[in-house]
C-alpha cells in the first residue's frame, strides 16, 4: 500500500503546486506586465478614483446621461456578480410587453422624437453587463441630451462621433460606443 499511496501523493502535491499556485501566479505576472490594464480590471479613473470599468456597464438613469443597454442581472441592474440574460425567447409574450415597456419609456423621455427606437436599447444583452451601445443608439439620445443640458446638437453628436469605436483593424465587429466613457466626456464638456 505504501508503494502506491506515496507517489500518489507526491503526484497530488506536484501537481496541486504547479497548477495552483506557479501557474496562476506566472499567469498574473505576464499579464500585469504586458496588458496591466485589462488584468487590473479595465478600471476607469478620475481624480485618483475608480469610476467604472470599460467591460462592465452601469445603470444610468438621469435625462442628462446617455443610457446603456437595458441589463437582466439580478437583484440590481449591471450586477457583475450575477451576470445573465433574461433567457426569455423573441415570441415570449413577457420580452415583448418589456420590449414594449422600455419603447414607451424612452418616448417619454423624449417625446419629441419619432424616429424607430435602436434595438440595444430596448433589449438586454445575453450577459446583462454589457457597456456598449450602437452609435445609432447613442444618436437616438442625441436630442434629449442636448435639450437636458442646455447644449447644442451639434456640440453632442460631435462628442458621440468621437467616442464611437471602431472595429478592430477596420474589420472584426462593429461600431460601438462605450456608454461610461461618452458619458464621462460629456461631463467634461
């Protein structure tokens, strides 16, 4: 019996130390000193404080501010801890009365505007986190932002043009905007 459980044992403790602890830790090591953005979190800061993260999005509500997707985390929306989708199917009569919902929310907010309502506005992303909008979603926004803020059209829809991201290397994806980061840009105007 000693014969066998040892070197399974010294297997086990190898094997654990290698794949628990040096793997991992080298892992850590490479990535802090190649991508030490991404590995710390894509963490955004202002005035020496972390205000968001790139990747993750947050729940803005205030007319003056450009909303993001709508999020299905639970118990809160944008709950990194909880990502997920509402899992509800395009014929499931509760995504089409919140799909509704959502359409008469935003033609409140901005009665005035009559154009067909973006998509990502309107429907949550399968992880429920995502921080990116279409820059047709954005420019839907354009109005009621610049009317909430005393601002002009074309001061704003400069600022969404500026901070619509291409896809990678003209060709992976699409346009995007980064709801955080737009909305931060138009804090600093």
């Amino acid at each position: 019996m000693k014969t066998i459980l040892r070197p399974a044992l010294v297997l086990f403790v190898l094997l654990t130390l290698m794949t628990g602890v040096a793997y991992p830790l080298i892992v850590t090591v490479v990535a802090q000193a190649v991508f030490p953005s991404q590995a710390s979190g894509s963490l955004i800061n202002r005035d020496g404080k972390a205000v968001g993260s790139s990747l993750i999005g947050q729940n803005f509500a205030d007319p003056k501010h450009f909303w993001g997707r709508p999020s299905a985390t639970s118990p809160m929306p944008y709950n990194a801890a909880a990502s997920s989708g509402s899992n509800q199917g395009p014929l499931n009569p509760a995504l089409v009365d919140a799909v509704k919902a959502r359409v008469q929310a935003l033609r409140a907010a901005d009665p005035k505007n009559t154009t067909v309502v973006p998509v990502d506005l309107v429907t949550a992303s399968a992880s429920g986190l995502d921080p990116h909008i279409s820059p047709a979603a954005a420019r839907y926004q354009v109005a009621r932002i610049a009317n909430a803020r005393g601002l002009s059209l074309d001061k704003v829809m400069a600022l969404v043009d500026a901070q619509t991201e291409q896809p990678l290397f003209g060709l992976i994806g699409e346009p995007q905007v980064n709801v955080l980061k737009l909305n931060l840009a138009l804090q600093a105007l």
